[in-house]
C-alpha cells in the first residue's frame, strides 16, 4: 500500500495570510524550514504524527473500557 501512496502526487495552490504567513515569513527568515513547500510538508507530517498519537490513545482508551467491562 506505502508504495502505491508514495506515487501519489496531490497539487495545492493556496495564499496563506494573518498569522500563518507571518509564522512561513518567520521560519524560513530563521533558517528552519527551506522553502514555503517543505513547510507545507513538515506541517502535514507534524498534524499526522498528532493524529496517529490520538487514535492511538483512543484505541488504548477503548481497550481499558473493554477490559473493566469483562
């Protein structure tokens, strides 16, 4: 499945203004990110980091409730 996903191509042509775009003008002023793209791509890998954490947890969470009910 990773392989076929890793082909996949999605193209987002977006402004970003307010707060975020001074958080993008900051970043790669500071040297952090390398381009407006690879921030885009460091975000979404951070979002599904969270994502995965809390489905995870809630797994975990159902799990105690299964186990308390038995």
């Amino acid at each position: 499945m990773k392989a076929a996903v890793s082909k996949l191509k999605i193209r987002i042509n977006m402004l970003v203004e307010g707060e975020p775009a001074e958080w993008l003008f900051d970043w790669r002023s500071r040297g952090l990110v390398t381009s407006y793209t690879d921030t885009v791509i460091q975000a979404l890998r951070a979002f599904n980091e969270k994502l995965t954490e809390q489905d995870l947890k809630l797994e975990q969470l159902k799990n105690i409730k299964t186990n308390i009910a038995d």
